[in-house]
C-alpha cells in the first residue's frame, strides 16, 4: 500500500519494498536476511537474442544507445550479439569462439543466452573496467521475449536504451 493507504498503480523506489534488508531470526540460532530488488529496473541483456537464435535488431540499437550513454564503445554490442547470436558467424569485430579458441584459457562462443551477467567478463572487450561501469545497469535473465523496462524503477542509463527505437536517433 502507498503511504496514504491507497492501493499503488505503479512502483517507485520510495516504496517500503526498496528498503534496505528485512532480517529475521529463524529458529534462534540462525538470521535470515531478504531484499526485493526489481529486475525490471535493469536493461535485460538477453533482450538482443530472439527465441530462434538470431539478434533482435532493435534491441541491438537500443543497448548501444545505453552504451554510448555510459560512454563506452558501441563495438561491445556487436561482440554480446555475436555472444548470443545463434551461429559462430563473425558480426562484430572477431568475437565469436574462433577469437577465444585462441586464447591461453580458450573456450567457445556461448551461442545462447547468458545466465549471469558476470559472463559478460568473457567476451571480447569487457573488461573489469568495462564491467563495473555497465554492471549496475544491466541483468541477464534468460526470458524468451524482451523484458520491458520498468521507467517508475529504471536506472537513468536503462531509460537510455529506451530512446534508441529505431535505426534514425532522431525519432
């Protein structure tokens, strides 16, 4: 319930929910600790992978908005689509399993959704720095449709991505 008792339309981060975290004692020995976080709030990297495999051209737009916003290189959008993309076809700048094949520790291409976010620290050109800079912004949930952004929760370079809709900036 909102403040005045009313029942909410929406979410917001003033809502109790948001708070920090509720601990309770369990049975005298043990604490558990619970928060509600709102995945929705974050940019959901599967976005960019259709259910046939291939890459939601739009979201691929949209996430390289949230990029330029963050000012980091919108090159990281092509090598997490060819990440998730269906095939280990180059679209990007060599950052299928051929790339990483080469590598001391070589590894493939996932070719499918990403489950962690923390995967990301594996394709080409997220680096540590890359990461704690997108981090707080994104999730990786591996849902078979675009997750929409909650706008009431949403960080500001979540909103970002949402301005880029199509292929002119301009709209």
């Amino acid at each position: 319930l909102d403040t005045d008792g009313s029942k909410p339309n929406n979410d917001t981060l003033d809502e109790a929910w948001t708070a920090a975290p509720i601990s309770f004692d369990v049975d005298g020995f043990s604490q558990i600790a619970i928060q509600m976080i709102d995945l929705e709030r974050f940019y959901n990297l599967n976005n960019l992978r259709e259910p046939d495999g291939r890459i939601n051209a739009e979201e691929l737009l949209r996430f390289k908005g949230m990029l330029e916003e963050l000012d980091l290189s919108e090159e990281l959008a092509d090598n997490l689509a060819d990440w998730l993309d269906r095939d280990d076809r180059v679209a990007g700048y060599s950052s299928e399993s051929a790339s990483y094949l080469t590598k001391p520790l070589s590894y493939r291409a996932a070719n499918t959704y990403i489950f962690d976010k923390k995967e990301l620290l594996l394709i080409e050109g997220f680096t540590p720095e890359v990461y704690a800079v997108l981090a707080p912004h994104v999730v990786a949930l591996p849902i078979l449709d675009v997750l929409p952004i909650n706008v009431n929760t949403a960080t500001t370079y979540a909103l970002a991505s949402l301005r880029q809709t199509t292929g002119n900036s301009n709209d």
